[in-house]
C-alpha cells in the first residue's frame, strides 16, 4: 500500500477517522472494520500528489490572509491619496506589501511545523506533510521578502518599506513564538494587522498622520472580536497544537466575550475621530457607529451564551465589518491635494485662521461668506478674530487674507495720497 511517508500514517488516520472512513470504534488499526482501498484513496488524493508550485506556494503563503493583508494596505492608500489616485504606485505597493506577508507568514510555518502536524486544520499544509522541505520555504520567504521590501523602497518610499519589514520582525519573531507562551499573543499579533494601512497611507503621502492613526487603530479592535470568535471555534484545535489562546484559560468564554464586547465599543467612535482629522467627512462617522453597534450586537449574544454558534455568527459579520468599513472610508474620504506635502490638503470643515479683523474689508468678507470658502468668523478679543475654513487649503487661505491686508493697505495708501493732494489744492503747498 503508497501512502506517502510512513511518518505521516497516524495523522492519515486520524483524519480518516474524522472523515468516517474508519471506524471510530475499533481499538487498533488492524482491525477487520478498517478499510484498506478507502485509505489507498484518501491517502493518494490527498498526500501523493505531483508538486504543484502554484498550489504549495499559496499555501505557503496563506493565500487569503495575505490577500486581506493587501487589502487594508490598498485601503489606507487610497484614503491617503489626493484627487487622482496613482494607480500604478498603488499597483507596486499592493504588490510589495502581498511580498512582504507572505514571507511573513512563510515563516510562521516553518516556525509551526510539528504543531501543525497535530491540527486537523493544518495538518495537510505544505510543510507538516512533507510535499515542500524547510529549506525550499525557506528560499520562498527569502525571495518574497527580499522582493517585497526592495519594491515598496524603490517603488514607493523608505517609510513604507521599514513599516515592511517591521512587520516581517513582529509576525515572526515576536507573535508566532508568543502563541505558545502566552494568550497575550492576539494582542500582538492586532499591532501586526494594524500596519499595513499604515504602510498604504505612507505609500501614497510619504508621511503618518492622525489619519493613519485611527485607521491603525480600527484595524487593532476589528482584529479582537474576529480572531477572538475564531479562538473559541477552533479551542480543541488549538489546545491539541499547543497554542495558548484566550479560551485555553477561559474555559466558560466569558473572558473573551467581554473583550469581543469592548474592542466592539472601542470602533464606535473611531469614524467621528477620522471626521475630526479630516481624514473622512461626517457621513462616515454615522456609519462606523452603526457597522460598530451591528457587529457589537453579535459580540453581546456571544457573551450571553457563549457557544459554537454565537462565536460563529460573530466571526461572520467580522468577515462582513471590515470590506464595508473600507468602502465607507473610500467613499467619505478626504482627498489630499498634493500628497508630498499633505498639510497644506483640501479641508472640509475643521481648519481655522486667526487674523486680524481690521484686516478684512467688509465686501471681501461678503465674497468669502457667499463662496462657501467662509463658514464663521468670531471676535476673540482685542481686535483679533478667528476664520473658520470650509474649503480650499491653508495656503490659499492665507494667500487670500494677505491679498486682503495688502488691499487694505493699499486702500489706506490711496486714503492718504487723497488728503495730501487736497491740502496741496487748498493751501498751494505739499503737506
């Protein structure tokens, strides 16, 4: 009978047993309940296959997380961008930053072998069956993250790519250790999450700001509730490879429900954070805060009776949260009119100007109120006042207030040319 690696028969096995192909009742594996031509099957359709390149290598990679991953980092480049997005520089960072985590994750797995080898949802991975060895993975995260920093350097900016390799740093040498330590890995592991639209917005401004800030921080507290809710679903699995996850010392799951609640709460206010940066207009506010209650909702019910069912529901609408999160972002954003030197971006609400009020002449400021440029303009005391901007950026603003003193001054100018060519006219003598 082919099977493979003999080593790998007890896994086969157990999975066969998982699969109903052998009988769960049987003592040993010899038993005349045991189905040879069964196993024969599962054995070749699933272990003996011919190298698949394409194949080994999106599992290595983990595929969908890396593709997630990109995601995000597509997400905070385009609401770091201005007007007109570069799609071509967006094109190089998606593919710098997919390099990047999948030599992350690459790693990951070669760390995770023998854990692996125990876990019914990772067991067939390239690695724990033997179809790619430890040093061709090895030249793949080399290649991957080698390529992947080389592009967001070369491509984008020198920022971009150490937030790269940071993550690189994090992912692999910090959290996947930290699995089997400590449950505190999950916190880690949302910091490692929380960069990639970090890395999209310095890819499309050249610099963080607060923007990237709270982006950073709604990518942090998404990643609570849905890897919590995963945590629960997959327990025995975890426990069998020898992961310390939240509900290996929360048995009864009230511990991780209450920290899916509170991550939950924290997103709330996050849209109205992004509305105060000017990184987003109003609307996205009101929908963070109800994406933020929904999936809060799901987080509730799962600390009412934590189960299979409720942690489920809560890990699906978490796959829902964050493509809706990101398309409200792209919808709401503010673009940024030169990303170079991206103070001086169009402003929507919040900016004011102090000034002096003697400085603007009543017309002017009819003009500006009547424009939409002006939306307010208060007395602070001692003659001076505060504008505040609805529109335009600073730097027209200000170039429009001194245009206003300098015809003021001009206007005084001519005020007093006037008076000397009248007492001239009077007396027949320059003043």
């Amino acid at each position: 009978m082919a099977c493979g690696s003999a080593r790998l028969v007890p896994n086969f096995l157990g999975q066969m047993a998982r699969n109903g192909l052998l009988c769960k009742h049987t003592s040993n594996y010899t038993s005349n309940k045991f189905d040879f031509n069964s196993m024969y099957r599962f054995c070749t359709t699933t272990t003996t296959k011919a190298f698949n390149p394409f194949r080994e290598y999106k599992l290595l990679s983990k595929f969908k997380l890396s593709a997630l991953v990109t995601f995000t980092a597509s997400g905070g480049f385009i609401a770091a961008s201005g007007e007109e997005i570069d799609w071509m520089k967006l094109f190089w960072t998606n593919l710098g930053t997919f390099g990047a985590a999948a030599c992350a994750n690459t790693l990951n797995q070669l760390y995770e072998v023998k854990n692996d080898k125990v876990m019914t949802r990772t067991w067939n991975r390239s690695l724990p069956s033997g179809r790619v060895g430890r040093l061709h993975a090895s030249l793949f995260a080399f290649v991957c993250g080698i390529g992947g920093i080389y592009i967001l350097n070369k491509e984008t900016n020198p920022l971009t790519a150490m937030l790269g390799l940071t993550n690189i740093i994090l992912y692999a040498g910090v959290y996947t250790p930290l699995k089997q330590v400590t449950i505190w890995n999950t916190w880690v592991g949302a910091i490692v999450g929380a960069i990639p639209p970090m890395m999209g917005w310095a890819a499309a401004s050249g610099d963080l700001d607060a923007g990237a800030a709270v982006l950073a921080a709604a990518l942090f507290s998404w990643q609570m509730p849905h890897f919590l809710s995963l945590a629960w679903l997959c327990k025995d699995d975890y426990l069998r490879g020898g992961f310390r996850m939240m509900p290996f010392v929360d048995p009864a799951g009230r511990r991780t429900a209450i920290a899916a609640v509170r991550h939950c709460i924290y997103l709330i206010p996050l849209g109205y954070l992004a509305y105060l940066v000017d990184a987003a207009t109003e609307p996205f506010a009101w929908e963070t805060a109800i994406l933020s209650a929904g999936m809060g909702v799901r987080a509730v019910q799962f600390l009412q009776k934590p189960s299979q069912n409720s942690a489920r529901s809560l890990f699906r609408i978490s796959l829902i949260y964050l493509p809706v999160l990101m398309a409200c972002l792209i919808a709401h954003r503010v673009p940024r009119s030169d990303v170079e030197a991206h103070r001086d971006h169009p402003r929507c609400y919040a900016h004011s100007l102090s000034f002096s009020l003697d400085c603007l002449r009543p017309d002017r400021l009819a003009e500006a109120f009547e424009s939409g440029v002006v939306s307010r303009i208060w007395d602070c005391g001692s003659g001076d006042g505060r504008l505040a901007v609805k529109s335009g950026s600073r730097a027209q603003v200000e170039a429009a207030i001194e245009s206003q003193v300098e015809a003021q001054i001009m206007a005084e100018d001519e005020m007093v040319a006037a008076v000397a060519a009248a007492t001239t006219a009077m007396t027949g003598r320059s003043p």
